[in-house]
C-alpha cells in the first residue's frame, strides 16, 4: 500500500511537470521578440494584435490630411504647392507620436516634424526648419529697412535670396 502511494505521488508530479512544460513551451509560440523596441527582450502579446508602431503608423496616415492643413494654414504667403512625409515614424519615450517630412521637394531645406497624442485627433505640435520659419513670417509687421537686412543676412547666396523673395510673393 506504502509502495502505491509512492507510486501514485511520483505520477502525480511527473504529470504536473509535464503539464508544465507543455503550457510554458505553447505560451513562448505566442512570445513575439521586440527588442528593436526600446524596452528590449521578449514581451508576450497576442499575434492576432497590432504592435505598437503599427499602431502609430496606422494613426498617422488617418492624421496627415491635419498635418497638412495646420501647415497650409501658417502658410501665409501660399508658397506651399506639395507636402511630402518621410516612411519612418516614431514613438517617444513620452508616448508622442513623431513623423517628419518635407515640403515642395527639399528634404535638406523645407523641413518639418510633427507630434501627436495617440487618438487625440489633433496635432500637438509642429516644428519646422528655419528656412519655413521665414517662409511663414509676416512682414507686415516689420519695418521695409528691417525686411530688407534679414533677407540679406539670411540669404547671402542671391540665388537664395531671389527663391525666397519669389515663395513670399515678391
């Protein structure tokens, strides 16, 4: 009867370790690796789920139309004619959204980046390149002797200068 016992407690803990193992071995098929994320190692998620940058990417097609229109409309002197973002979206460690992109063609020149707040649906910030600063700039407000010194300073090249007094509608 002592025998049996034994017998019968052994079975019982080599069936729990069994079990055991199956379960650990099914719940690492469904570990996917992240470690291009920033908190590295594996996480467990469910395959059938979107990640995270899927996510963001997704939302940031569905918020680029805003995107436009916020720049379009500090656009004060209509010099804009084509909008363009770069493929590489990115999440903060803060959780805002960050694409960047470029405007009439000129990545190096006309650029932009803008942040947004997953499901917000409005642009949090946009920042831009100095040569777009200028390009939204209100010269209505400064004196013509004034106007004039910036642009020179700020475009030495006449080439520059000439392309810049054109996109403001001089």
């Amino acid at each position: 009867m002592l025998f049996t016992k034994k017998i019968l407690i052994c079975g019982v803990i080599v069936l729990s370790i069994v079990i055991g193992i199956l379960y650990l071995n099914h719940k690492n098929t469904n570990t996917v690796d992240q470690s291009s994320q920033r908190s590295g190692g594996k996480q467990n998620v469910n395959l059938d789920e979107k990640s995270e940058q899927e996510k963001a990417e997704e939302y940031v097609e569905k918020m680029k139309p805003k995107i436009k229109e916020k720049l379009k409309k500090e656009d004060i002197h209509h010099f804009i004619n084509d909008i363009k973002f770069n493929e590489k979206v990115t999440i903060s460690p803060m959780g805002l959204i960050e694409v960047t992109g470029y405007i009439n063609n000129e990545p190096e020149k006309l650029s932009f980046d803008a942040s947004l707040y997953y499901k917000s649906n409005e642009v949090d910030s946009i920042g831009y390149s100095q040569e777009v600063g200028d390009r939204f700039t209100d010269w209505s407000k400064y004196s013509k002797k004034e106007k004039e010194e910036y642009i020179k300073t700020a475009y030495p090249d006449k080439k520059e200068r000439e392309q810049y007094l054109k996109d403001i509608g001089e």
